[in-house]
C-alpha cells in the first residue's frame, strides 16, 4: 500500500521538495511514484486511500518552522509524546511529534528523540 497521490506530479514535486531528493520513478500512467528513504521506498499511488507515514527528524521543533515558513500546512504542532527518563526505547530523553498534511491530504509524522541529561 501507498500514500495516496491525488495528482501524481504535484505530490512528486511535493516530497521532492519535502525530502529535497529526486523521485527514483515516476511512472504516469498509471500514477506512480517511488522514493528512497535511506533504503525505504516510499511508494505515491493514485489508487491508495489516504493514510498516515512517521519520519525522523534531527529536531521537529526546527523542522516544523523551516516548513511552515515554505508553506507546508502544520496539522499538530509539536508535542512531547513519550517521556522515556529510564532510556526504554533509546538514551533517556522525550519522544517529540508533530504531524504536517502533504499536497494530497495525507499526514506526516514527524519523530525526534531529545536527550535528558
């Protein structure tokens, strides 16, 4: 499955610029197109329903305000989702979120880790 691409060329154009990579492919018709994510495909389809993907980020803070600032919708801003003092997941430190909508309508995730020291 994969996120939904209502135009097939506007969301190509969008996480190019999102992720500031080429496509690896774009293939339309049929309405396709395909991304490397440090070894993840990240598949555009114009047949997928709308859905959600998470992507890390060295500090969403930052992030959210370089992206609001280049026009990028904010749907969440950003928020401590997991205190993790005892180091469960990782080193000690709070789990960040925010979520922003790409040019189709489907959420982004944004996940970054900061250390408590």
């Amino acid at each position: 499955m994969g996120l939904k691409a209502i135009d097939i060329d506007r969301a190509a154009a969008f996480y190019k610029n999102l992720l500031g990579a080429m496509p690896i492919a774009v293939f339309n018709p049929p309405g396709f197109a395909f991304f490397d994510l440090a070894g993840v495909r990240l598949f555009l389809d114009v047949n997928s329903a709308n859905t959600v993907v998470y992507l890390e980020v060295p500090d969403v803070r930052t992030q959210i305000e370089v992206w609001r600032a280049a026009g990028i919708k904010v749907s969440s801003e950003p928020h401590v989702v997991f205190p993790d003092p005892d180091g469960l997941f990782d080193t000690p430190g709070n789990e960040w979120l925010a979520f922003i909508e790409d040019s189709e309508g489907n959420q982004i995730g944004l996940m970054s880790r900061e250390a408590t020291s």
